[in-house]
C-alpha cells in the first residue's frame, strides 16, 4: 500500500465524504467549541443524553476541519454512543486513535484529536468531569459557564 | 543512589575539556587565551558548535506550523531541547519550561505578566542588595507602576544577606514576591533560596529566582528549591546567546496574562477577541530563536555528560587556589564569602589601582578578566566602590591561568599602586 492509501485509506475518506452525526442539536445537554490554533480548523460539539441524564444517546459536530479531523470526529460519534460521559471523560486517546487506524506525525495528532478533546470539554462544562489535559493550558481562559 | 555517589567522586579533567572549545586555539598579544570571564559569558565547545551547524544544514525550519516533514523533524529537535532543559532543572512538566531570549527576559516576563495583575499598593516587592540589576530593575519598574513598595534585603560585611532583616520587611505591608539570585554574578555567594522560598510561600509570596549564574555550574532542582519561577541564561551554560529559560508552576502560568502578543500564541483570534494558546506556547509569540534553542539542548548535553557536581568541585579548588594566591598581592582586598558557600568566582580591588587599569595590564598579559559594577550598582554602594575586579572559573580554567592572574596582579601593584 502506498504512503497516500495508507493516511487517506478508505473508511478515512468515507467518514470524510459522508460523515456520521453531522449538524446540530437544538437545546443540547452539553456543548463546546474547540479549535485548532495551528490551522484555524474549527469544531463545535454537541450532546444529548439519555432518560438517565448521563449516557450518550446522541453527539453531533460542527466547524470545519482537514480529512483527518473531520474523519475522526465523525468516527467519534459512533464511538461515544452509549457510553456514560465518565466514561468518555476518561477515554485513553489511543482508543480513537487505534479506530482511526494511520500513521499520524505530531502535527496531524493534533487535527486527529481536536473532535475529542473538544467533546471531553463539552462534558466537563456540563457534568463537572475532569478537563482534558490538552485543554489544561487555556482553561482560564474558556468561558466554563 | 550509587549513581549520584558515582558522578560526586568523578573529577573533570580542564586540560582535556580545553581542546573541546576552538576560542583557546588563538593566542591574545602573543599569549595563550586565559579567559577568566565566564561569569559574564561562557566559551562554546564544538559539540554545540557542531549541533548548530548540522541542524541549520540537515533539519531546519520554522517550527510547529508546517505539516510536512522537514517543520516536523525541526519542531522534534526543538521539543526534545524543551524536555532536556527542564529536566536538567527536575521541572514537574516540560510544558512549564518556556523559550525566552535570557533570564534577563524571563524575569520581565514574569514582573509584567503576574506584578502587573497582582500587585497593587499596599504590597511589597523584596528584591536583595545582591541583585544583578536584572533582578532588580524590572522589579523596582513594575512596583512603581502598581504602587506597591519595593524593597531590599541588606547583606552583612561578607556579602551574605542577612535574613534577621525580614522581620522588619514585612512590617512594610502584604508581601507578594520575593526575588533573588540563587548565585550572585558579583560576589559568587550562594544563596538561601530554600529558605527564602518557604518564607515567601508562608506570606502567600511568590518566589523568583533567578539563576543565571547558578545553572552553569550548581545542580538546580526546582522542586527541592521550592521556588515559583527560575530564570537562566543559555550563553553562560556554554550554549548560544539569545536564547534562554523560564520555569514556572503551571498553574501559575496557567492563569498569567500573556507577555509577547502575536503569532503561535493563540488559540483563536477574532475582530472582538482572541483567547491564548496552551503554556508554554501561551509565552512563546513569534518565530522563536529555534537553532539556538537546539544548541542550548546541546549544551545541557555537554554539562550533563561531564557532571554538575565535578564542574562545580573543579571550579571550588580553583577558588581556594585563587584566594591563596591572590592573597599574596599586596593592597589586594577580596569580597564575598568563604568557599565553601561561593561559586568560582573572585571580586577585588587592588589599592590604589582603578580596575579599568588592572583589567588593562591583564589583558597585555592575555588574561581577561571583568572591571565594572557588574550591573550591580546597588551592591558595588554597598561595598562602598564604584567597581570590583572579578576573576571568574570555568570547566575549562587551569591553575596556570590562576598563576598568570596573580602574576598579572603583582605587575600593576608594582607599576601603578
């Protein structure tokens, strides 16, 4: 497999092409918005949970974003789905990056990684859940309301 | 354990060390270089040298913008320099080690970005008489401008601050930083930090320490100095100019306003605000000095292989050499204290002689030592002297070049005194 198929295989440029909980949700339970100061990329996040209150039933994205990002962001959602914001709060990374299956240079784990870090935001606005620690650096200067 | 008790025992060997460093290959007025100036800069051996060549020719580019490979290689090269700097100082994190031009911008990045949200009247600022003006000036600025008091703790006759005095400071108000040379550049005293650090923290203070003249040669642990910020230098540490350091507690970066405003500092910007990027790229606007920052890598290297604790046992028998010898001079008087709480570095007069005439007769000598107020002219009042000599050692100094000193010394006596 060439270098090129191997970034942008398939499953990539399909979540790219048709990505999975594209949109918004009106009046969502947690929201955030999260950017990638490298390349200006975007994303926003939103989450509806369950009759109990705290599993995901519903993650929706925003923004725009290289393939990369807007790929795994896309397979996030299917990821998340059905789990408790606890658990998704305490995800290793590597657990989307292991479904996301490329080689990723420093630079490119960052566009990888901007979908969840800004939905680990979300649900640390929205249930008190630790804060990533990619978020750590700026958190006074979110606005945690 | 058995490392530590390893790299104690291990003794540098100068005469070898020498041939690392291209500078000692000239000769000065027909003699061999004895440069015993290190305390204002240190030379560069070709491991640093080398380094910056080879990543200028083979991996340069700007850093942390480019998605191809080469801005990748260039931005490992510049990270790896981050990790090897803060651990060389047992930072908690490499994210609270930040790339500044020196300690001297280091220390105003802080007095600007925390003095200038957090003091106000009614606070002290607690500099010492023993301050490079570096540490000293940019306080006095910043406490003016909020209007809190700045003040200093005195030294007693051998060039020791005198810690009785901080009972009457804190008479003065709320204090809010104290800051302090952890080694002073004039009289090579090394100070209480640790102390001054838990007397700080006891009043809510914050505790800025500036290291410059420590770093080259005295092992720092920030965690063991329980200090908040620690400045140095990269060009005193045998590493190139214009680049240096900043620690700080994260959290206290963390909550700071930024310093420099620009590129690469932010996380957003938009016509009715921007928001800051992470630490420590909160604190590094701009295209940084990204070969130097590699080099000062290479020079924490290059200290680290031949052992902190044998460059600064090296430089101590150098001292107690120098002392003797310089004893010797007649009209000679010495400043700072015994060796044993002092790095390798020898402040004099010379009866009779201004040290703009000693310096001058060494330098017909080929020795180049200091003559000034080593931008410490609230000390050099203290001393009641307009300027000292100072001879100072490095880990490439021989006892030769001690001799050619004393030497030296003895011959402006003679014809000046």
């Amino acid at each position: 497999m060439s270098e090129f198929d191997q970034l942008y295989r398939e499953v990539i440029l399909d979540h790219y092409k048709n990505p999975r909980g594209h949109g918004l949700i009106e009046d969502a339970d947690a929201e955030a918005e999260g950017q990638n100061p490298l390349c200006g990329d975007e994303v926003s996040i939103y989450v509806a949970f369950g009759e109990d209150g705290d599993t995901i039933d519903e993650v929706k994205f925003s923004g725009r974003g290289c393939a990369i990002s807007q790929a795994a962001t896309s397979m996030l959602t299917e990821l998340v789905q059905g789990r408790t914001a606890q658990e998704v709060a305490t995800l290793p990374r590597d657990d989307l990056l292991d479904e996301i299956g490329i080689p990723l240079t420093p630079v490119r784990l960052k566009c990888a990684l901007l979908g969840l870090s800004t939905l680990k935001l979300a649900l640390h606005k929205a249930k008190g859940t630790p804060l990533p620690e990619e978020w750590a650096g700026a958190s006074s200067d979110l606005d945690l309301k | 354990m058995d490392f530590v008790a390893v790299t104690a025992e291990r003794k540098l060997d100068a005469r070898k060390l020498r041939a690392d460093f291209p500078i000692f290959e000239q000769e000065v007025r027909g003699k061999p270089l004895a440069y015993l100036d290190s305390a204002v800069s240190a030379h560069k051996p070709r491991q640093v040298l080398d380094k910056l060549r080879n990543f200028y020719e083979t991996s340069y580019a700007n850093v942390h913008r480019g998605v191809y490979t080469l801005s990748e290689v260039a931005t490992a090269e510049y990270e790896g320099a981050r990790d090897k700097i803060a651990r060389f100082i047992n930072a908690p994190a490499s994210r609270e080690l930040i790339f500044t031009h020196g300690a001297t911008e280091s220390i105003n990045l802080v007095a600007y970005a925390w003095g200038l949200d957090n003091l106000g009247p009614g606070d002290v600022v607690v500099v010492t008489e023993l301050e490079h003006h570096s540490n000293f000036v940019p306080w006095q600025y910043i406490a003016k401008r909020t209007g809190a008091t700045f003040t200093a703790i005195p030294l007693d006759e051998h060039g020791e601050l005198r810690l009785d005095a901080l009972g009457e400071i804190e008479q003065a108000g709320n204090v809010k930083v104290v800051a302090n040379n952890l080694v002073s550049n004039a009289l090579g005293t090394i100070n209480p930090v640790e102390k001054l650090s838990a007397w700080a923290h006891e009043r809510g203070a914050i505790m800025v320490v500036d290291a410059a003249q420590a770093a080259p040669h005295h092992a720092i642990d920030v965690q063991e100095l329980g200090c908040d910020f620690l400045a140095f230098s990269s060009h005193k540490m045998c590493g190139p100019t214009s680049v240096g350091a900043l620690w700080g507690r994260a959290e206290l970066l963390e909550a700071m306003s930024p310093f420099n405003l620009g590129g690469h500092m932010i996380r957003s910007v938009k016509l009715e605000e921007t928001t800051w990027g992470q630490i420590p790229f909160k604190f590094e606007a701009g295209t940084q000095p990204i070969a130097e920052a590699v080099g000062f890598g290479a020079a924490v290297d290059y200290l680290t292989d031949i052992g902190i604790g044998a460059i600064e046992d090296h430089e101590r028998e150098l001292l107690v050499y120098a002392l003797e010898k310089l004893a010797e001079v007649p009209g000679l008087t010495a400043y700072g204290p015994a060796p044993e709480r002092r790095a390798g570095i020898v402040s004099f007069n010379l009866e009779g002689v201004h040290p703009h005439d000693v310096a001058q007769i060494l330098d017909m000598e080929g020795v180049a030592i200091r003559a000034g107020h080593h931008c410490c002219q609230p000390l050099m009042a203290k001393l009641g002297v307009a300027a000292t000599n100072r001879a100072s050692f490095y880990l490439y100094t021989i006892p030769e070049e001690i001799d050619r000193l004393a030497d030296g010394l003895h011959k402006a006596h003679k014809l000046l005194a």
